[in-house]
C-alpha cells in the first residue's frame, strides 16, 4: 500500500512538472510554477524558509521522502529503472557500500562553489536544475516536433486543431549538458537504480545525513526474518545488508520496494527501534579516535580549500567581452550578482518565455555563470507587459515584478551606430526602431531632405530590445541593446506616461 501511495504520488507531481516545462500555449496556469519552488535547492537560494522547515522535518520524521515523492529527477531514475527490468527480467541489485567520502566531497565542493559565486557547478549538480534542462533542452524539442507534424497533418484535412510553433536552438553548451545528464544518469539508473543520488547529488547527501535519524524507517523484524536476501535484490539505492539485517539510513530513498518484496512480513516502515548494542564496542561512552581524525582531515582540507579559493579569486581582474560588454540580465534579476547567487539555471524561464528571447548564457557572466538566462533578441523582443520569466523563477533569482514596475526597470541601454543605419548607408527612409520602441527612447530627427535619422534617450530606454531585433540593417544591426550591471529603475513625466499609453503597439 505504501509502495502504490508513493508511486502514484510522485507521478503525479513528475507529469505535472513536465507538462508545466513543455506547455508552449498557456493552457497550464502560472501557478504551477509552485512546483518548482518546492524543490530544495531554489527554496534555499530562495530563502524559502518554509519549504525548507517542511523538507527538513519531512527528513527527520520520515527519511529521505523528498528524493522518492517530490524530486523530479529521482522519479526519473525509477522510470528508467523499471524499464530495465522490462528488458531484464532476472534483474537483481546488490549491497554495496557507501561511498562517504565521494558523497561528502561533492557537497563540499558545491558548497566551496556556491560560497565563492561559482554557481555552473550548483546548477550543473543541483538534481531539479538538471532536470529541468532535460526537458528545456531535449524534450520541449521534441514536443513542438510532434505539434507541428500534426499540424502538417490536421492542416492538409482543414483542421486547425494545431498551429505551427518556431524551435529554436537555446544554446550548444546548454544542450550537450542537458544530453550528457540525460545519458550518464540515465546509465547509471539502468544498470544500478539510484547511484546518483547516493553518490554526486548534494541535496542527497545532505537529506541522508539527516534521514539516519528518522522516526520512521523500514526495519527488520529479527524474528521473521531469515536472511534470505529478497529486499536486498529489491533495493535500488543498494543499502540494504540482508545478511547482517542493517539498514544504510543515509542512503535509503524511503521507496518501500523491500517492505512489499518480503514474502515472510519481515521489513516494516514504523518507528526507529533503540540501536542495538554492537558486540566489542565499548560502553563507556568513549569516541572512535579514527572518526574523529577523519571529520578533523575533512574539515582543515575544506578550510584549506576555502583559503585556496579565496586567494584565487582575488586574482581574477576581469571577464572576456563578448559583443556586448555587459549581458543583458532578464526582468526581475535586480543585478548580475543576483541572479548568480540564486540562480540554478533550470531553465524554467527559457521554456516559458512566449517571446523566446531568453537563452542560456555560455562566458558573458564569467564561468560561473555558464548557463543562466540571458536576452538575447534574434527571435523577438522583451514584450512590454509580460512578467512570465520572474513570476515562474522558483528560486527567486528572478524577483516578481508587478506589469507597472516592469514598465519602470530599465534591462539595458539603447545603443546607436549611425555608420551601420540605411539611413546612412542607402540614403532611403526606415524608421522601424522607432515605431517598435513603447517608449518613444528611439525616435526619428530631422536628417538629410525628408530623410528623418534615429536618434535615442538612454534615459527613458527599457532596454526591451524591440528596436534591435527589427532593425533591418545587415550584416550588423545599426541599433542594438547594452547590458548594465544592474537595473535601474525609470520614472516618466506624466506627459510621457500618457504618450507611451496613446502609442502602446501591444509590447
């Protein structure tokens, strides 16, 4: 019963976040980016305090139910699991051993990196950030493929049920990264169930650490039980020693597949019986020296580490300019130290976007900032009164804005090249940056003749970048937006407010 509760539980939440990353028509609400926000590593970048207390007490009463109900990626492990055994009837899994010192290595490194503003690794190891780019990257794709080749064939009957939808490329890192996840995790659940989360995931190591100590846990009944390794061979996260009759608590996903395999009612998931005393060990209460000196080794090399990383980063001087010297950071990430502080690039706000200017970034952020959103306008521009990106980001990296305080926050800066407008070049009229600007930061002056020229206002520019994208100029666009360190915030005269209403083109 509680194997058949967890499996229908955790499908639900699974189908409901996929389908949230794939819609491309708004038919799901926005709402339903609370399912991202329950996740444990955008509540903390969040400082989601109550999501946390609840997934942190959850641990500590029932074990680790987060990585077997609410992990996205951990539901993905078990569909990849069963289907191994579809193709594998005689499948068995195995105890191994823990792999303490890898676990708690690759925490400390995520936690190194987030310390010092390198978040490509808390991203790149953050299990609800890589999946969400498995489905940003490789399955919305497919997705649209399929939309459109029905609508090839609805078409051809004069039925419009589907519309045609544009597929763009999001970025060549992004996707090889998105790939590279989907293959390595998936191997390793095929052949092994949960490796993953027993080895490299952070927020498995963490939640383990605090599953040892559980109120409820699956447990042997000594007396029943006769060794005969049938929940072992059940086990995916391979942490149950039948032959010794222990549990690895740290490891154990709480999926209850030992507690319905056992033919004798030997496994019960009830309350933590007292530890049994371990034959030789002394009961005087003294402490292993050989932990002790492991934690102490542990922590001068993370302290050791921590210092080696400060003194490095002091010498970093600057960052490599990449067309524009500054990335354009999407509506609601305040500032570039923002967004990579929270962000856990899962992609969220790339998917969602209607207007598909978002995209990962590769080196505009530095490093560190590999794969977080940035604007980009070779498909459309930032439309005027859309807030989806900053009220879908469950980490908060982007903020919610309100429509009238997105009107106000200035993304970057119009910039023109004169030398690069056909106006210039050809002689001949345009005029198509100014018409597209909400703002009227573009506008056209007098120039040769009839011949009117572009010209701009910084100071009232969104930075929305309608003006760049349908800028005809080629091969280079002779207007274009520049990113700023941080967004400002823009205050229109009344007579402008009233402007900019009289000639809103729907932005």
């Amino acid at each position: 019963m509680l194997k058949k509760f967890r499996i229908g539980f955790s499908l639900t939440l699974f189908v409901l976040i996929n389908l949230f990353f794939l819609d491309f028509t708004g038919f799901l609400s926005l709402g339903f980016h609370q399912l991202g926000s329950i996740q444990f590593v955008p509540a903390l970048l969040a400082l989601n305090i109550d999501v946390l207390v609840v997934l942190l007490v959850l641990s500590f009463v029932f074990g680790r139910v987060y990585c077997s109900f609410i992990c996205p990626m951990g539901v993905y492990q078990d569909v990849v699991a069963w289907l191994s055994k579809k193709f594998t009837k005689k499948k068995k899994y195995t105890f191994s051993k823990a792999k303490t010192i890898l676990r708690w290595s690759v925490l400390g490194a995520t936690v190194i990196s987030f310390v010092f503003g390198f978040n490509f690794l808390v991203g790149l190891l953050d299990p609800y950030g890589a999946y969400g780019r498995i489905v940003t990257h490789i399955f919305r794709p497919a997705y649209m493929a399929g939309n459109n080749l029905l609508e090839y064939i609805f078409s051809h009957f004069d039925n419009y049920t589907f519309y045609k939808v544009g597929i763009y490329g999001l970025g060549v890192l992004s996707t090889l990264i998105a790939l590279a996840t989907l293959a390595g995790i998936g191997l390793l659940a095929w052949r092994n169930g949960r490796t993953y989360c027993n080895t490299l995931c952070p927020v498995g190591t963490l939640l383990g650490f605090i599953s040892r100590y559980s109120i409820f846990r699956v447990q042997f009944d000594d007396d029943k039980c006769n060794s005969c390794g049938l929940c072992t061979m059940r086990c995916k996260a391979s942490c149950i020693n039948s032959k010794e009759k222990k549990v690895d608590y740290s490891r154990c996903v709480t999926c209850f597949n030992c507690v319905e395999a056992c033919n004798r009612d030997a496994m019960h998931y009830t309350f933590r019986k007292p530890a049994r005393q371990k034959t030789g060990t002394p009961a005087n209460g003294t402490v292993d020296e050989s932990k002790r000196r492991f934690l102490s080794a542990t922590v001068v090399t993370a302290v050791a580490a921590t210092s080696l990383m400060a003194q490095k980063a002091k010498n970093i001087t600057g960052r490599t300019e990449i067309k524009r010297k500054l990335p354009i950071v999407p509506p609601g990430g305040i500032n570039v130290e923002n967004l990579q502080d929270k962000c856990v690039s899962c992609h969220l706000c790339v998917s969602k976007c209607p207007s598909h200017v978002i995209k990962p970034a590769f080196t505009e952020y530095g490093l560190g900032g590999m794969m977080q959103p940035r604007l980009y306008f070779d498909h459309g521009f930032c439309n005027y009164d859309c807030t989806v990106c900053s009220d879908v980001c469950p980490s908060k990296a982007l903020q919610p804005l309100t429509t009238e305080q997105k009107h106000q926050t200035q993304l970057g800066q119009v910039q023109f090249i004169k030398h690069n407008c056909i106006v210039y070049t050809d002689e001949t009229n345009c005029g198509a940056c100014s018409e597209h600007c909400p703002t009227q930061a573009v506008h056209m002056v007098p120039y040769k003749g009839a011949l009117t020229i572009p010209e701009t206002d910084v100071s009232i520019c969104v930075g929305c970048g309608g003006c760049e994208y349908v800028c005809p100029a080629k091969p280079h666009k002779a207007i274009y937006v520049e990113g700023l360190q941080a967004h400002n915030t823009i205050k229109f005269k009344k007579e402008k407010q009233e402007e900019i209403k009289i000639n809103d083109f729907g932005f």
